[in-house]
C-alpha cells in the first residue's frame, strides 16, 4: 500500500495545490475489505475535516471496482450512515469529528437507471434507503 501527494506541475509553483494519490497492489495482490477500509480511513483522516463531499461512483455496470463499497465507507466514516458491518471485519471504527454534507451522483454516462436491488448491492444496504 502506497501514499503518496503529488504536485500539480500545469500550474505556476505559487498556485500548485498537492493532488492526493494512492495505489495499491498488483494483479495479483487480493484486497481484503477490512484492508480497503483502512486505506480509505487512512486516506480521509490526511484530507482533515470537511464542509461538504461530493462523491461520483460509477454505476452497476462497473459493480467489481469495488466503488461502490468505497463509497458506502467513506459516507460511514463522515457520519452520513451507520456503519454496516462486513463478515470478517475486525477494524476498528474510525470517524471523523466533522460530519459534512454529502451528495452522491453515480455517474450513469448513456447507461440505463440502476435498479433499487442493483443500488442495494453496490452502495449497502443504508445507503439506498
């Protein structure tokens, strides 16, 4: 698992605002929830508080990407939702202090509506109701 804040070059060195980066694994590297979890937590404890979230997952038609999963921890983690509990899962709860606003648009693109059961599987349970 690698963290790693890279500066936008495009703009002058007095205007660059760090882009946050992270890459894990390899073809063959197997990401555990409990693992993606905390790479996630990690990753929004380094951004600090926050006033509003705007997440942008794809729809069902790109279910293994595992986004939709990330998201539903990252809306756990501000507080948007109760966290769901995954078997196997023995992380410890992380938080934020913040709770901020939080809008979520899966990005359809010419892709038909998901359906309730498909948006129940990808986001969790909580997050469509």
């Amino acid at each position: 698992i690698t963290h790693q804040i890279m500066s936008n070059s495009q703009s002058p060195p007095h205007e660059q605002q760090p882009a946050l980066f992270c890459s894990i694994g390899s073809p063959t590297t197997y990401i555990s929830k409990q693992d993606l979890r905390e790479t996630v937590e990690k990753f929004l404890e380094s951004l600090g508080a926050r006033d509003d979230v705007l997440l942008l997952p794809p729809d069902f038609t790109r279910f293994h990407s595992q986004a939709g999963t990330i998201t539903r921890f990252i809306s756990e983690y501000y507080n948007f939702t109760e966290r769901e509990e995954d078997p196997g899962d023995a992380s410890t709860r992380a938080t934020s202090a913040s709770s901020p606003s939080i809008q979520i648009i899966p990005a359809l693109g010419t892709h038909a509506p998901m359906k309730n059961e498909q948006i129940e599987l990808m986001f969790g349970s909580n997050l469509a109701n």
